[in-house]
C-alpha cells in the first residue's frame, strides 16, 4: 500500500471516531440567562418565589443535558395545579408553587423530548413543608 494511501487511511479513521466520539456527547444544560417574569401574588413574596425559581435553575445542567432554560416565570392563575393530584399523602403546612417556563432541547435530544424543539409552558412543581426549603418534586406539562 503506498504511504500517501495509509495516511489517508489513518486520518479518515481519525475522524471517523471523533464523529462517533462526539455523538455520544451531550453538553450540560444551560440556565444562565432565563428571563425571568415573577406576577405579584397573593400568598408568596418575590424573595419566596424567586428562592424557588433558584431551586429550578440550580439543577437544570444537571438533569436536563443538551437544553437550555430560556424563561421562568410565576403566574397566580395557575397555582391550582400546583399540587399534583398523584399527591396523596400530604405533611401538615405543605404549600406548593408552580412556575412555568420555555425550554429548548438542543440537536442532540434529551431523553424522550424531541431535538431542535421549544417547549414551552414548562412546568417546574415545587413544594416546602412548614416554610422550609423549597423543593422540585415533580416537573412536565400540566397534568
């Protein structure tokens, strides 16, 4: 085989793993710059609601590779389903928030979510037992 053959040879089997290298690579997800839009409300302050939007954004890159979280946002009219109806067994003074967002799942997917997609309205349920921490207990579409 003449060198120049080999060469070739060996740099088309160069690339031809890093392409296979790199489909198997997904970046973590990003939330850095969501725009965030907090509606006054009835039963949370903003210094609340905002300590739950950092729950949100503070796990996102590391659940939701290969996305990117572009809004967040609190609405009063939608805090009925807050708390999920799969939510039997509730502690005494539970309280649950919703927030809703835009999130796009880059070319390379995420899970069942389809590549190249915005999704938008989101949702991110949250709950917080006696005025504690807020905590992520369930995310999707409405239910």
């Amino acid at each position: 085989m003449k060198p120049l053959k080999k060469q070739m040879l060996v740099v088309f089997g160069i690339v031809a793993l890093a392409l296979l290298l790199l489909s198997f690579y997904k970046p973590a997800g990003k939330a850095e710059s969501v725009k965030e839009d907090f509606a006054s409300s009835k039963h949370y302050s903003e210094k609340e609601i905002q300590a739950a939007a950092e729950v949100v954004k503070g796990g996102f890159s590391e659940v939701f590779k290969n996305c990117r979280l572009d809004t967040l946002s609190y609405q009063e009219k939608l805090q009925k389903y807050a708390r999920l109806k799969s939510e039997k067994e509730v502690a005494p003074k539970t309280e649950y928030l919703l927030l809703t967002s835009t999130l796009y799942v880059g070319p390379a997917g995420y899970e069942n979510l389809r590549p190249n997609t915005f999704y938008r309205d989101w949702c991110w349920y949250l709950k917080r037992i006696d005025k504690g921490e807020w905590q992520l207990y369930y995310f999707g579409n409405l239910e």
